[in-house]
C-alpha cells in the first residue's frame, strides 16, 4: 500500500546539520527509518514560529528548501521531490521515496499573493495558514484574538489557494478561522496534523463538529503524534513536571484517536500526520517514524479491513490532493 506521512519537522533539523541520509541517533525522520518503516512519502513542513518577523521567516523558509534541495541532490538515487500524487506514485515505482512540501505557518509570504504564487511554483503543496500566533492572514488557535477568524487578506489567500491547486491546511487554526475556511474555500481542507478534542481538550485538536464539516467538504484529519494532543492526563502533568512525571501514551492511544475520528466522519476522512521531529516526546511504542507499522498493526487488530487501512495509510490524503488540483484546473 502507499504510505504518506502528512507533516513532519524534518527541515529544521536539517538546516542545523541533520544528514538524512543516515540514520541518526538525534531527530525521528531520516532515510533509512522512513525505509524500515515503509514510508513512501512524507510532506516535510516549512515550519517558521510566530516569534519571527515576515522577513525573517520568509528568510528561513528558503534556507530550509536549499537544505531540502542538497539533498536530493545527494540522494537521488534513494528520493525525488513530488508535486502531485501521479509523481509521488511514479517515484514509488521506481524504487524512491517522496519528498512534498508543505508550509507550516503563512507568515514568510508576507501579505502578497505574489509570494504564495512564488512558493507554488518552488514546489509548496500545502499551506497552514498560522502557527501558535495570530499573523495577518488568520487567527490561530493559540492566541485567536486578532480577526475573528480569516482577515480580508485572509480571504484572498484562501481564493488563491484554491486557484493554484494548494492545499488549505486547518491545523493551528482558531475555531473562527476554521469556520470561515470551510465557508470561503472551493475545495476540500485538510489538518495534516491534528487529533480529536472529544477525547484530548487541547485547543489544537478539532471538535466532531469540525470534524464532521471537514468530511462534508472531502476534506481529511491526519493524525497526530504528539502525546499532548493524545491525551488531557498527560498534557496536565507534563505541563507541570515533565516528561517522566507521568506515563506517556502510546501507540493504541494514536489509534484510538484514529478509530475516533472514522467513527465521527468516515474511514475515507482520516489519515496520519505524525509532526515527527515537531515534538520533543513521542508515544510509547512509536519512537520514530520506523515505527509506523505498529499503528497498522493495531488497526488490523481492531478489525480494519486492508482496503481501509490503505485509506487512512494514505490513499486518502492522496484523493483529497487530486480534487484540489482537479478544482484548480476547472477554474
């Protein structure tokens, strides 16, 4: 089956020396893990924090692709850069694996949609539109006291994804700005790393509602990894204390937020977004990306039919991408 990681870290470790194409002691996504955990492609985020002006997040970002460009340059006989599901699947045939990218906070474009025109054609597939901070295209769910959801601007960005064939990305959104994604956009939305408030109450995660109007657009939540976001008992203590102060949640905690989210939308609406090398503790049992298996495992065991783990491994993701670019063309 073809797996797709939806969001992780990678490139900010890159930029601080991370070899990818080694397997290394430090980070939780390089070649060789991604190989033995049977990953065919992964989104590898642009990630700027709120802390940093437009100018130097914008400043980041293109040292983050260059480090991504080294190294498929590098390694080209072990990945290739995607930018639709046709060539992620034609990389998969030919023995390598894909690298997309999505970018993770929409400060680097600065108010211009010359920018985010400009970051389309350098190869950005997706766009969360805010991080932990509200910034001049949305409210986020960290602060959300800016615009009361998308601003004008916001609006615009919005059209404009659609136009291009970019992927919206809810995550981080507040719930206002999430509402108004759903009414503003043509094309389904995605959260590429997000897990489900029904069972964890943190502000990132999504409602069933949210949930639900998110699949009424096509949409898809991809799970997250992050034990904060899997479970309120663990966020509590180790907000407090530490990671060791209280047992982390593991891996039957991540598909308990999966067989969640199927249960609210649909096994055609949920997939994996594991914001590996995004968080500093991992569930037990899923240590890295190498792990991913396990979380099939699971599924199986709960009495998921292959052709429905295939969806959330990452068929569906991969649906919801060919309808944005589909729209796009029809436009």
């Amino acid at each position: 089956m073809f797996v797709l990681d939806s969001h992780c870290d990678t490139p900010s470790l890159m930029i601080r020396g991370l070899d990818i194409g080694l397997d290394n002691d430090k980070g939780h996504v390089d070649f060789p893990k991604l190989s033995a955990g049977g990953v065919d492609a992964s989104f590898f985020a642009l990630y700027t924090s709120a802390e940093l002006t437009p100018e130097q997040a914008l400043a980041r970002v293109m040292e983050m692709l260059a480090a991504i460009r080294d190294a498929l340059d590098k390694y080209k006989d072990k990945a290739a850069l995607a930018l639709s599901p046709s060539e992620a699947l034609s990389n998969k045939s030919k023995g390598l694996f894909s690298i997309l990218l999505g970018m993770e906070n929409g400060s680097p474009i600065q108010k211009s949609l010359s920018l985010l025109r400009l970051f389309y054609k350098m190869g950005v597939r997706y766009m969360t539109l805010t991080h932990n901070g509200d910034n001049e295209i949305a409210d986020s769910a960290a602060e959300g006291k800016r615009w009361g959801g998308l601003s004008p601007f916001g609006i615009e960005v919005v059209e404009e994804m659609n136009r291009l064939g970019m992927i919206i990305d809810v995550a981080h959104a507040s719930d206002l700005t999430f509402n108004d994604i759903i009414k503003y956009s043509k094309s389904p939305v995605v959260s590429t790393h997000s897990c489900c408030r029904a069972l964890a109450s943190h502000p990132r995660n999504m409602t069933d509602d949210m949930i639900k109007l998110m699949a009424d657009k096509g949409g898809v939540i991809q799970i997250n990894f992050y034990p904060v976001f899997l479970s309120d008992s663990f966020a509590r203590d180790y907000s407090t204390r530490g990671e060791l102060a209280f047992p982390k949640p593991t891996a039957e905690d991540v598909v308990r937020h999966i067989d969640h989210a199927v249960n609210v939308a649909g096994v055609e609406h949920v997939g994996i977004g594991t914001d590996f090398d995004g968080i500093e503790v991992t569930p037990y049992g899923l240590e890295n990306i190498s792990k991913l298996p396990l979380v099939f495992d699971l599924l199986i065991k709960k009495g998921y039919s292959e052709d429905q783990i295939e969806k959330i491994a990452g068929n569906n993701f991969l649906r919801v991408f060919n309808e944005v670019i589909s729209n796009s063309l029809s436009r």
